[in-house]
C-alpha cells in the first residue's frame, strides 16, 4: 500500500499495518518511509513560498524558528503481533499500545493544523489503548514540530491542554537533528524514541535557546477548563508544563517508560502512537549466552567481495571491542542476517580478545555444491585427538560410551581391558581413557589403539557434522577409514563399525604374521612403479598419480627402493614406521581369523547414500555387500584410491567439495593431486581436525568452508550457542565503489549541462546529435519583459534582432568565440507574443562544401509552434561562423555626428504614430543626427537602455542586447527620412540582412551610422557600422540590410479606431437565482391520467405476477414494489387521486380491470406522454417474462427510443437568464456538462449562452454517445471538447484538471451513482472557487417513471445509500449532500410545477469558500457625527461588523469603507487642495497590499451621469490599486436621497463588502481578476464588461428621430461671453410660408 498523506504518511502507514494486524488480516507488516531529495526544484519551489528556512534550519519551539529544513531518509521498521513475536523469538525494541489518526476538517487553510483535531486524536488513541486513566504517567512527547509559525504552537496547544493538567511532561523534536524528512519523519521519530526507551534517557533538542517570547504573555487568552484553547500564536511552556530539554535526561523515574508520537500531513491527515519500551512488558534484551566460554563460528556474507571484506573488519572489531558479544554476534550473523553469495567467515573465542581473522571472501557458487566425505585410514592419529570434542559437546561423550558398551558386548575374550572414555565399565576397575592420555603416556600410535580410536573420533566428526546439518552425498574411505565411511552411509551402525574397527586392530596385533613385514610410501604412479615390483612387493595403496604406497617382505621392500631411488634420482620415497605389511599377502595369514571373529557381529545393511569402494573399485548400493569378507578383502587387498576418487567424482560432478574426516588432514596430498591430474578446478577440498590442533575450531572452520562454498543445509543453531539478535552489531556496508546507477547519454548531458538556460535561446536539446545540435525555449514575456517595449501595430513583436542574438549565442555555446559573423539571414515572419507561453527552437547543422567536407559556418533555422493550429512557423534562417578577434573590413573607424540634430523623443513619437511603438527598454538611440542632404544617419548607442528590473534573466549573455541593437534598425528609419519625421510615409522591418558582425564592447556606448537606400514602394536597404569610441574598434557591422514595408493585410479591411463600450448587468452572486430559471410547460392532466394507469396495473400485476419466484435480487425488488404501491393505495390512497377513484380501481372484476388499462392508456395516448404510456403498458404485459428472467426491461425501454424520450421530457426548461448573468460576471466561461448523452440538455444549455463561453466539455462514462454529439453540435467548432468521465470515480485521475471549470452541467445523473456523496464530492473537486452546479434531477410524485424503469438493475443501486425504492432524493436530501460535499446551501430549488404535480426540480449550488470573516471595520469619515456616518455605522454594527471612524490622519483596523464621497454635496475630489491630497496619498500608501482593501462608496457615473465630477476617483483608485497593488474596490451608489439612505441600501453595501473579502481569502491562483467596481441601481448590483464595437459601424448607423435641436443664441451683442446653445423642440410639420434650409457652411466675424 503507498500512502501520500503528506508528512504523516509512514506514522499514518504504521496505523494502518496495526489495524491489519489486530484485526488478523495479516501476521506481519513491514511499514516504511522514503524521502529523497532528487533534484532542487521543489526545495525552490518550497522556499519561494516560505514553507524552508531561510537559514536551512528547524528550530523547533524556539522563537527564532522560521520554517524547516528538508531531510532525507529511508526508514524501515517489522511490526507483529506481539504474542507471535514471542513465540518466534523476535528482537522485540518496543511494544506499540496503540494507533490512531484523523483528520483537520475545516481549518484557516491548506497548511493550517488544528489543536482541537490533534487534542481530540491523542486522547482517542490513549482511549484505545485502556491508559485514559494514566495520561500523567507517560514520559516523554515526541512532537512533529518542524520548527514553522503555525504548526509548533497548533501542536504545543493541543499536548499541553491534555498533558498539562496531569503534571505537564518533556516534549522534542527530531526536527531539529535530522530535518524534516517529510514523508519518512514519522518513523523517524519513532525510532529516536525506540532508542530513548531503551537507553532510559531523553535525548536534548538542539537549537533550543530562546522559547517563543509570547509563551509569557499567555494569561490573556482563553481557558478550556483549566486549559488554554487555540487561540494562542506560540507554544504554552509554562501554562502546560511543558518542558524541552536541553540536555541529555534521565529518564524520570515517576513515569512509565512510555513515549507518544505525533504527526501530521499538510493536508490534514493526522497519526499518533503510543510506544512503551520492550523492558515494561519483562523483556529483556536477550538470553544469556548458554556458554560463557569456548570457540563460535562467526559468518558474513554480501553481494560482492569488497562489501564482504568490510563487512568482516567491522563485525571483527565490534566482538574485540565487546567480546561478550560473541555468542549473539555468531548467532545473529548465522540466523538472523540474509545470506549472499559473497562468503567468508571466521572463528572467535571467549577467552580470547585478540582480533578475530576472516577468509578471504569468495563467491559461492550458484547451485549447492555436493559434499562428499573421505576418510582418513590409519596412520593420522595423535595424542588427545578428540579431546576438546569430548569437553565442549556432551553429545560426543555419550556416543563415545554407547562405543564403548558394544566393545564390552564382545565378552571378556575379546572386550578390551581398556576404555576410549574412560568410563569404568563391568570387569574393568581402572580408569585408562586413552583418548584423554597425554603424548608422553598415549598408546594412540599402537594398532590395537589406533585402530578403534581413529574409527571413534570419525565417528564422533560425522555425527557433529550430520548435527550440524552437514551430510555426505557419498563417501569413501581410505584403507581402514571405510570402516567410518560405511557408518557415515547407513551400512554399518555405530556399535558395528567401533567393534570391526576393534577386531581388525586386534588381529592384526593378537596373532603376528609369520613373516617380517614393511611398507614404503614413493611419489611415483601405480604405472611408474609396476616395471620395479618383484615377488614379495605389492602395490598396497594407489594414493594419487604421484604417489603410491608399497608392502611386502622388508628386504624385497628394501631392494625396489634402492632401484627405484637409483633410476630415478631425487624421487620421494621414505620407509613407512610400521612393522607389518599391510594390504598385501601378509595378509592372508590374519584374514581368516579376522572374518570369523567379525562375522557374527554384522547385520548387513544397505548404503543410505553411494559408497565408493577402494577394494573393488565398485559402488556398493546393495544389503549383504559390506559383510565380515568385505572387511577381510580390505585388509588384505590393495586400496584403489585415486581410481575410487575419479568414479566419484565422474559420479557427483565437478561441482564437489571433498570432506576429509579423520584426525589430521592426511589425503590432502593425494586428493589435490588427483584433482590436478583431472584439472578439476571447481572441486575443492576442506579438511575437519588438524593435528595437535582445536578440535572444535577446525570442525567450527570446516563448516565455514562449507558455507563459504555455498552449502546452503549448515544448521547455526546447532553450530553455535543460543544467543540473542544483537542489534547494535554494524550493518551492511554497502559498496560505493561499484557504479549501479544507469543514466543514460541524455539524462548526463541534461543533469550536466555546461551553459543555464539561456532568457531567449533557451537550453541545448539533449535528444538530439551534436553535430546538429537544436536549442529549445519557452518564450514567456514575464521572463524577458522587455520584449514588451517592442510592439507593431499594437502587438509584441520579438525584435528581428532577436534572431540574431539567439543564433550569436548559440554559436558561442558551440564555439567558445568572442565574436560571430551571420550572412544571409532571412527573417520570413513575425514571431507575435503574448501572455501565453510560446514554443521557439533553434536548430543548427553544419553548412557543407561536398558531400564529405564541412565549411566553418553553420545553417540555423529558428521556429516557433502554434498550439491553436497544430503547426511550425519559420521566423529566420540563415548562416553564422565564429570570427576573428578583430573585424576585417574596417579598423580605426572614426564616426562624427551630422548637421541635423533630431530629438530622440520627436523621433519616438513619430514611431508611435506610424504603429512602432518602442518602450524604454528600445530607446537606445540618444545624440540622433541626420545628413540633410544624403540618406545618412549617426547615433549613440547606449548599451544601457534595459534596465537590470526589465533583465530578470541575469545570466543571459548576449553581445549586444537585442533590445540594443534593435536600435541599429530603428537608425536606417531616421537615415531614409533624414531626420524628418514628415518624410516617413510607413512602417518598414528588418526582413533580410547579407552580412552581420557581432563584439562585446568595453564602452557604455556604442556610436552608429547608417546608410539607407529608399525604393520604389517604400523598401529601405541599408548598411550599418557601430564603432566603441574608446577603443575606436568596430564592435557590429549589418551590411545589405533591408527593411521592407509592412503590408497590413487583412487589417486593412478592418476598422482602425475600433473601440469598446461598458456593458452592466446585474451580478449573478447578489441575484436570486431561483426568479432566473423557469420551466416552460405544465402537463397536470397527463400526469393524473398516467397516475391512474400506474395504480392499475400494479393492482393487476399483484394478483396475476404475485407468485412467480423472481430471477435476480432487483427483479425481486420491483416485484415487491408493485406490492408495496397497491397495500400504500389501500392504507393511504394515492398520489392526485381521490380516495373514491382508488377504491373503484381497487374494486373492479378482472374483465372490467382490462378494459379500464385500455381506456386509460387512450387517455394519455392524447398527451404529450403518449411514449410514456406505451412504455408502461409493455412494462406491464411483459411483466411475468421480466420477473423469470426471459425478458430483458431495457430492451422495451429502447424501442421506438423511448429511453432519450424519457430523459427528454424533463428538459422544459429555460436557463437563459441565469446563464446570461453567469457569463456576464465570467465572460470566458469553462462549461462541463456530466453525463451528456444524447445531448438534450447541451441544447438548452448552449441556447441560454448563446455562443458566449470558451470551451465546453461534453462527457459521458461511454464514448459511444460522442459520434452523435459531434455531428450534432458541429456548429460550435473546436470550443466543443468530447471526453469520458466517470463522476463515480476521482476525475483527476481521469484527465481532469481540479479546479478547471465555472460552469457544470448534470441534468439527471447524479441520481443514478452509488453513493450521491463520493459524486458530488468529485463535481466539487473540478469546480473553480467561484464556478455554479447547475443540476436538475427528478422528484416525482407520480409513479410512472419506477413503474418504466424498475425492472432495470441501474434502478437500484442507491440502495446501499438510502435509496431503496427510487435512485431520486427529495431536495432536502440533495441540500444536505452538498453541503457535506464541499458545497453551500444550494442558492435556489426551482420545481416545474407545483405540489402534486412536480416531477423535476432544478438546483444551483456553489463552492463553500473557508474564510473567516474579520468583523473589524474602518469607516473612513471626515463628518463622524454626520447623519451618513451615524447611519452607515450603525447599520453595519447591526449586521456583526466592529466599526471604527476614522479620519485620513489615522491608521485604520482592518478593511475601510469610505463615505467620504457621500458626506458633502460637492465630490471628494473636485477641488481637493494640494496638502489634503498629499495626505489621501499617504492613506492609501499606508494601506496593506496583502491586506482586505478599501471599499470607496461614491455616486453614479457610469451606468448613470448625473455629476461627471465623480467619475475622478475611478480613475484615482484604478491607477492606484495598479501601482501599489492593494485591493481598491468602488461601490456607485444611485440613491435619491442622502439624508436618510434606506437600510437595505446599507444592506448591499456590507453584501458587497462581504464578497469582495471572501472572494480576497481565495488563492490568488484561483481565480481571475476579481471584480473591484460595482453600481447599485434599481434595488440590484450590477457589474461592468467591455464588449467590442466599431466606431465605423456605430458613425454609420442612422441617427434616430431627434425630438430637439440646439440653436446658438448671444445675450448682448458683441459680447461673445454671452453666447449659449439653447435647446428648441423640433418643428415636425411646416407651415405655410416656411421652408427647409440645408445649411453648408457658416462664417463669423467681428464688426
């Protein structure tokens, strides 16, 4: 489960795993937290919005504190049930009591704890867990504070009003440590407390020193019992005994060793935990080790050698710096630690402290190897071999005595007089334990000794291996060693094998042979060897290719050694210390007796695994084949060593790990040889006891070799001691050195970029070659703000030399180089910007000589995307190359300025007029001067013409500026005209440069001069120099320029002086919406005719359908439906019907019942619901199929279309004047419509709008309805969008933008989910903060509709939601629903008729916006006492506002309402002296941008005009709230009278108020510019909208039938100051002796 509930994910992940856990849906749960911080773009993000630290750091609690500082983390922790932990004998590090979470609710914002909500959770969580009553007992509180201004005091406020109380208690934070690792924090401070507990001590909070100082001042606030409630802004230390401390703490000894943990998500998502430590429930770290002495056998393993190698020093130095750890330490890395294939392992002893020394590492192979056992024969024994297995495993002496029992068995003939224990047994009075004897007394090297004691200890290893988990998959012995080879297989028991091990050395000492024997070892092979033998010479043991052992008569032994050593000098040969010839016919004079006195002691058992003889050279796999004449032919025969090897290892493969078991390592000569000779690399060979050595620690190393080499069977809890999980032992240290981290070619070059993104070239494209490499950029104009200074014909253009400068840094990226060159540069069209983004790429190849050879210049092409059309545009194209140092043309160039001066602002101006409008960022040219004479023109350059606030991008790079050297192109104007502005007769840009150089200059300015050719039709081609003066280097150069003239094109048809006209109409949000939506029909009488055919057919259906046994569960629903409806009819009577006509109905015969359905279906087959009847009685006649399942209901229901028939009778309405408000107060309206289908209601949605809105979206959960749709509104165009949408599910996750629409649409779908709530919920989710639901949904009183669509399944499905009988809710439900969606109270419920007869109601509703209301208010007066100010006030103070007076002198609380335009009878404004605006400046100055604003109330002079005069503070206010940002709203009152303003009219003020405030507490984000000027008019406040006209059009208009016309009249004669217009009434018919006069023109003059 991945869980994002912000920073309280993993505690919040840990409830949920505990929940699981108790309630037994799982037995253990791995809960974890990651957070990783891959890139810096959202700490950026984080920082910018002041959630970091500015100073990088959490200072939890302190006053200081300032936000918090990111942390990484990966956390893990094993949670289990804590009786099954027990049982499975877990490290248990602590007991968790109990968890819980919830949630904020409504809080002051997203990021806004709640005390209350955080109180409430730690108490229910102390509930859950029984300690309600012991709150005061716990120990320590591990807060999430991370050290932020809303979130330490929320928090301190709600642990003090539950601790505080009960004593109070420490609190902390790992904040301040670790920072805050955000979804892992949880855990985080978890495991800090998991490690207080066990260490018994209270970690300190680092940078802690000052407590918030308004901790002191907190006796002001309120009290919640003896308790403070929220109300506080810092953390209550004193009032809640709240300590932190500074210091590592003792735990306190009057509390329990229990800790809390909180945490929270920024969403509002809540957990909490209460842990008390492992000691509290009498668990203890561990077992003691069960012996406090002796060797272990310590493993490490990781997944390469390096790692291992590590691994093994840190775990070597951790057990000699605690060697009481040892036992845990082999116990833990053997049972608790993975196993990898990397192995290497080592042997530690208690006793000893020096450093414990591991293999090599070494890889285990991939498969288990096989192991086979060889064994040792006679001749490896020693002194007190054994011994130590005797003393440290008790297992071994009890085996050793039940071996000692069998020798007794023999009877006192045969049992010997002595004991390998030294256990006395019967007969036997002396205690010899020979195995125990020293070097100086042991009789260990005598073969009646040697014999039993090499076979016991064998015996002895193989049974500690086998304990150990270590078997053989086969075995071989070596002469006698076949005797343990054949107990290690199964063949021969342990009595067995002692007792023929025994015998064999009793014979051979008991009955001597006749004849003197020797044995010779040589290190030659049986072949080198066979040519010397001689009779009395016998090749008795073939030990390797090298190496073989001879016997026979001592002087024929002495005489093939001399021959041997003389044909080959130097060849190893040495007489072996024995005085009988062993394995040769020898032999035979001891066999006999040896078979007879073995025989009856031999039960002949089959080999459990394969035995490879050394006699016969065979597998021996069956009973009977290891008997007394086996054993004999062993004695006597020749031992076929190396050949029995190779058969086994052809047998069990290379793969193989050979196990020699006897006293000393003594075949590993031969073995090794063997493996040599049969190059079998991959087998390897361990040996188990070495002489003189440990005993235990061999056998400890040999299991270890085993492991290393992959044996996967070793049993740890057998190898070592019981011990605990030693959880301090180091971890697993991983290999750095090693790269795993694949990134490829694209993400190194984007992560490793060598230039930052550049403000117009963008960054280099990574996808692409570099031999054509390509640069992309989003053009934004708030990221190059002076492109705004650059516009043509009124739109921003990017400047020609734009191009330039992109195509000059590009080429520096490339090259490295100072100066570039571009030749033939064509700019193919305009590059318009606007607010949007724009997509521009620069693409760049290689400019080619042959098809081989490449010049130094390269091709570029700049391109921008259009989203609106789906295509590329070309903009400029051409060839650039890096150049010299110096310019070759021209050096040393001196440029003076020309006779004619020309104003730099004339100049502008007359750019202005012709449509090049260049702001101050494109003002580069100062000192113009212009050739009278010639088409030249010189100018400054000043380089510093953008200012660093128009530059954002401070590490753009440029040679010159674009908006610089744009000015070069603004100089070949002044040139064609020669500085006279009369002579520009049009617009000319830059569409063609043949050549242009580029330099840094090291001057502030730059002097230019230009040369123009004028062309027929108004082409200028030009050249151009700019010269350092300082330097007198030529820095740019444009030669071949040429400016062509802008064809206006399709503007010419247009009108040039088009204008705008103010628009008011009333605000949508102060209407009752309820008298703007109408329905447009009443259909009473088809109602009462359906109403009676419904009840009839029901009561018919009863009796006819009542014992049919339904099909399916909603089939038996309606069945019972139809019951339901005629038992309500009986009891209550029915819906528009007369209790008389019920009872008549209820009384007909069957024949009359028929005839009646028949008559009434006639009936509303003359209305305008005649589908509708049809439907119901096709319901009704198929009623008995439906109900067994052999008729589908959905199927009637689509014939003749009756469904969309259906749907479309209840769209009678008429949205119009709602929607036209709507969309006045929004004009760029975003409309969704849900569950479209076949379009009905889109109809009369799109009627209401007509055509004003930007998109429309048209869902439906089946894209099968869209084709239809398309077709069908195919005249709205592409502002039509069609997109799947299931309401039922999260919209977001199906394409869906929150917050993205002001309009939604859902005319009878929202009935029809599962549960209203979880669909409303998702609507609210995809509206804007200020958008409407428009939604109409059924309810009926009629019966018709469930009568139709009962036998549906859809029909029920609001079961499970409280809908059991009908999918549709009454209003009140509806109200209510939206209100727990998010919504409030819905604005109007408007029925298409009324009671009985309503079947459809219409619902507006509105997002809740949270704000809360800040009831102070400044009422900004110069007459307090005036009757406006007492009259407004006290109005206002009756609506819940706190109303302060206040003057321009004073500073105000809260937001200000001004009168001041109310109070006298002239305007504020109009003849205001110079010191009383100085101080309106300051007033307004002094307001807050960020705060509530200012709501200025005024008179009319927009919708109306009575006084001009008052039209001076709109103006004053607009240029102010865009200057100083601060949110100035007007509010034009129309009242008739002053004196006494109505309260309703006080009424619209504090409404308007109200909504310019909550509208204020939306993110900005949210929504668009918010309204600042209103008009109240005619009881209604209205809002204004500019709407395009064209002033042609309007001149062109016929003026209307004028009533008057004015007549210029003068009071005195010569006195021209007494001339006025007067107004005269127009004269419609004409008398006789008058007549028209077309006046055509008039002249005065003076007498």
């Amino acid at each position: 489960i991945v869980l994002r509930t912000g920073c309280s994910a993993s505690l919040y992940g840990l409830h949920l795993a505990c929940q699981s856990l108790q309630s037994g849906d799982i037995s253990s749960a791995l809960v974890g937290g990651c957070n990783l911080i891959m890139n810096p773009a959202k700490v950026e993000t984080m920082y910018n919005v002041g959630v970091l630290s500015k100073s990088a750091s959490s200072k939890s609690f302190d006053a200081a504190a300032d936000g918090y500082a990111r942390g990484e983390a990966i956390n893990m922790i094993y949670v289990k049930r804590l009786d099954d932990a027990l049982r499975d004998g877990n490290p248990i590090r602590a007991v968790i009591r109990a968890t819980a979470s919830n949630c904020d609710g409504k809080t002051q914002g997203l990021t806004k704890p709640s005390s209350e909500a955080h109180e409430a959770l730690i108490r229910a969580t102390y509930a859950a867990a029984g300690l309600e009553n012991e709150m005061g007992r716990t120990g320590f509180f591990e807060c999430h504070a991370t050290g932020t201004s809303s979130g330490d005091p929320e928090e301190g406020m709600a642990v003090a009003n539950v601790f505080g109380d009960k004593g109070g208690l420490y609190i902390g934070s790992v904040k301040p440590n670790m920072g805050h690792s955000e979804g892992a924090s949880g855990l985080t401070s978890l495991l800090k407390c998991v490690l207080a507990l066990e260490n018994r001590v209270i970690p300190p909070n680092i940078k802690f020193r000052t407590p918030n100082p308004k901790s002191t001042h907190a006796r002001g606030m309120l009290l919640r019992g003896p308790l403070f409630t929220a109300n506080m802004s810092a953390v209550p230390f004193e009032q809640g005994g709240l300590r932190v401390p500074t210091e590592p703490v003792p735990w306190p000894v009057d509390r329990h060793e229990r800790t809390s943990i909180n945490s929270f998500g920024v969403g509002g998502a809540n957990a909490h935990v209460i842990l008390d430590s492992a000691a509290a429930f009498g668990i203890r770290p561990g077992l003691p080790a069960t012996s406090p002495t002796g060797s272990r056998l310590l493993v490490f393993t990781a997944n390469d050698a390096e790692s291992a190698r590590r691994g093994a020093l840190e775990c070597s130095r951790h057990v000699v710096e605690k060697p009481e750890t040892l036992t845990d330490a082999a116990f833990t890395l053997g049972l608790r630690r993975e196993h990898f294939p990397y192995r290497t392992f080592a042997i530690g002893d208690m006793k000893d402290a020096s450093p414990v020394e591991f293999s090599v590492p070494a890889k285990a192979p991939a498969a288990p190897p096989s192991v086979a056992f060889v064994f040792t024969g006679q001749g490896a024994q020693w002194p007190t071999m054994g011994a130590k297995l005797l003393s440290e495993h008790p297992s071994a002496l009890q085996q050793l005595q039940l071996m000692e029992m069998s020798l007794s068995s023999l009877g006192p003939d045969l049992a010997p007089n002595w004991t390998l224990s030294g256990k006395q047994t019967p007969g036997n009075q002396q205690d010899d334990e020979e195995l125990m004897r020293p070097k100086e007394s042991s009789k260990v090297y005598r073969a009646e000794f040697s014999q039993p004691l090499c076979t016991a200890v064998q015996i002895l290893v193989v049974n500690l291996l086998r304990d150990w988990g270590i078997v053989p998959a086969a075995v071989i012995g070596h002469s006698s060693g076949e005797i343990a080879a054949a107990y290690a297989c199964g063949a021969l028991t342990m009595g067995e094998a002692i007792v023929c091990a025994y015998l064999r050395g009793r014979v051979t000492t008991a009955k001597p042979t006749t004849r003197t024997g020797a044995m010779a070892a040589v290190g030659l092979g049986a072949t080198d060897i066979q040519p010397y033998l001689v009779d009395g010479v016998v090749i008795a043991c073939e030990n390797s290719p090298s190496s073989t052992t001879l016997s026979g008569d001592e002087d024929k032994i002495v005489h093939v050694l001399k021959t041997l050593e003389q044909d080959h000098p130097g060849v190893f040969t040495r007489r072996l210390q024995v005085d009988m010839a062993y394995h040769s016919h020898h032999m035979k004079e001891l066999g006999d007796e040896y078979e007879r006195l073995l025989a009856p002691h031999l039960s002949g058992k089959a080999p459990s695994v394969p035995f490879f003889s050394t006699v016969t050279n065979n597998v021996i796999q069956t009973n009977g084949e290891l008997g007394a004449s086996y054993w004999r032919s062993n004695l006597e025969s020749p031992v076929l060593f190396r050949t029995g090897v190779e058969k086994l290892l052809q047998s069990q493969g290379v793969h193989s790990v050979l196990v020699e078991v006897g006293p000393h390592s003594a075949l590993a000569g031969p073995l090794r040889q063997i493996l040599k000779h049969l190059r079998a690399d991959q087998t390897s060979y361990v040996a188990t006891l070495v002489r003189n050595g440990d005993d235990r620690r061999a056998l400890l190393a040999t299991a270890g070799h085993l492991f290393c080499k992959g044996l996967a069977t070793i049993q740890f809890g057998a190898v070592n001691p019981a011990g605990r999980v030693l959880t301090s032992l180091p971890c697993y240290p991983w290999n750095h050195g090693t790269k795993y981290w694949y990134e490829s070619r694209v993400s190194q070059e984007y992560r490793g970029r060598r230039f930052a993104h550049h403000q117009t070239l963008g960054s280099r494209v990574v996808e692409v070659s570099q031999t054509e490499p390509s640069w992309r950029n989003v053009l934004r104009l708030d990221n190059a703000p002076w492109c705004r200074d650059h516009k043509v014909a009124g739109d921003v253009v990017f400047p020609g030399t734009g191009y330039l400068s992109m195509a000059g840094e590009a080429m520096r990226q490339l090259s490295g180089a100072s100066h570039v060159t571009l030749r033939q540069v064509t700019i193919a069209s305009a590059l318009i910007l606007s607010s949007a983004a724009t997509e521009v790429v620069l693409s760049m190849r290689p400019y080619k000589l042959t098809n081989t050879l490449d010049s130094p210049w390269h091709e570029f092409t700049i391109s921008s995307y259009n989203e609106t059309s789906n295509s590329w545009t070309k903009h400029c194209f051409g060839q650039i190359r890096a150049a010299s140092d110096q310019h070759p043309l021209v050096q040393g160039r001196d440029i003076t300025h020309l006779p004619r001066d020309v104003d730099p602002d004339y100049w502008y101006k007359a750019m202005r007029a012709i449509g090049l409008s260049y702001g101050p960022a494109f003002q580069g040219l100062s000192r113009i001067s212009a050739d009278p004479l010639h088409n030249i023109a010189v100018a400054d350059l000043r380089l510093d013409a953008v200012p660093e606030s128009e530059d954002q991008d401070h590490s753009a790079t440029y040679y010159i500026h674009p908006a610089t050297s744009d000015a070069c192109m603004q100089l070949f104007s002044a040139a064609a005209a020669r500085g006279q502005a009369r002579s520009i007769h049009g617009k000319a840009v830059p569409t063609y440069i043949g050549e242009a150089y580029f330099s840094s200059p090291s001057s502030s300015t730059v002097t230019v001069e230009a040369t123009a050719d004028v062309q027929p039709g108004g082409a200028i081609l030009g050249n151009c120099v700019g010269v350092d003066p300082s330097t007198k280097a030529v820095v740019l150069t444009l030669r071949d320029v040429k400016l062509a003239p802008l064809d206006d094109g399709e503007m010419a048809d247009k009108d040039p002086h088009a204008g705008g006209r103010l628009h008011w109409k009333p605000d949508v949000d102060f209407q009752d919406a309820g008298r703007l939506i109408h329905s447009r029909k009443k259909v009473r009488e088809a109602y009462y005719r359906l109403q009676k055919l419904v009840l009839l057919c029901c009561i018919v259906a009863r009796e006819q359908c009542g014992g049919i046994e339904a099909q399916a569960e909603h089939l038996a629903k309606f069945q019972s439906w139809i019951g339901g409806q005629v038992e309500q009819a009986k009891r209550e009577g029915y819906p528009l019907l007369s209790q008389a006509e019920v009872q008549e109905l209820l009384q007909l015969s069957p024949a009359d019942r028929t005839s009646r359905i028949l008559q009434y279906l006639d009936g509303v087959l003359e209305t305008e619901y005649a589908t509708i009847g049809k439907v119901v009685c096709r319901v009704f006649n198929a009623l008995g199929g439906i109900l067994r399942g052999e008729v589908d209901g959905l199927e009637i229901l689509r014939q003749d279309d009756a469904l969309a028939e259906i749907y479309s009778l209840g769209n009678q309405w008429d949205y119009g004047p709602f929607l036209g408000l709507l969309n006045h107060r929004t004009p760029h309206l975003r409309v969704l419509e849900i569950g479209a289908g076949t379009g009905a209601t889109t109809d009369l949605v799109l009627q209401g709008l007509q055509g004003n809105f930007y998109s429309y979206t048209f869902t439906d959960v089946s894209a099968g309805f869209f084709p239809a749709a398309r077709e069908r509104f195919r005249r709205v165009g592409p502002r039509m969008r069609f997109q799947k949408l299931d309401i039922t599910r999260d919209p977001t996750e199906q394409g869906f933008a929150p917050g993205s629409f002001d309009l939604i649409v859902a005319a009878n779908v929202l009935h029809v989910t599962p549960r209203l709530a979880t669909a409303l919920a998702n609507v609210r989710r995809l509206l804007r903060p200020d958008g409407r639901l428009l939604m109409q949904e059924m309810h009926m009183t009629v019966k018709w509709l469930n009568f139709a669509m009962g036998p549906l399944p859809g029909w029920w499905l609001g079961e499970q939601d409280g809908r059991g009988e009908e999918p549709y809710v009454s209003p009140q439900r509806w109200a209510g629903e939206l209100v727990a969606a998010g919504f409030s109270p819905p604005q109007a419920s408007v029925y298409d008729d009324e009671a009985p007869y309503q079947a459809n109601v219409t619902i507006i509703a509105a997002p809740h916006i949270s704000w809360a209301p800040e009831p102070a208010v400044s009422l900004l007066s110069e007459l307090p006492e005036g009757s406006v100010a007492r009259s407004i006030s006290a109005s206002l103070q009756r609506f819940g506002l706190e109303v302060a007076t206040v003057s321009l002198a004073e500073k105000p609380k809260g937001a200000v309402i001004s009168i001041l335009d109310l109070e006298g009878g002239d305007p504020y404004l109009s003849g205001i002296a110079a010191d009383e605006f100085a101080r309106f400046q300051t007033f307004l100055s002094g307001l807050d941008p960020a705060g509530p604003g200012m709501l200025w109330l005024t008179r009319p002079s927009q919708m109306r005009c009575p006084d001009p005069r008052y039209a001076g503070i709109l103006g004053l206010l607009r240029t102010a709230r865009n200057e100083l940002g601060t949110p100035l709203s007007t509010l034009e009152l129309d009242l008739d009278s002053l004196s006494s303003p109505p309260e309703a009219t006080w009424r619209v003020v504090f409404d308007v108020y109200q909504k310019m405030r909550r509208m204020r507490a939306v993110e900005q984000d949210a929504l668009a510019d918010p309204d600042y000027e209103y008009a109240f008019s005619g009881g209604k406040v209205y809002l204004p909208r500019f709407h395009w006209i064209s002033v042609a059009g309007e001149l062109a208009e016929p003026a209307g039938e004028c009533q008057t016309y004015k007549r210029l009249e003068i009071g005195k004669r010569g006195s021209l100051q007494t001339m006025k217009w007067v107004e005269r009434p127009v004269v419609d018919n004409l008398k006789g002796d008058e007549i028209y006069v077309d006046v055509r023109a008039v002249g005065m003059n003076f007498k």
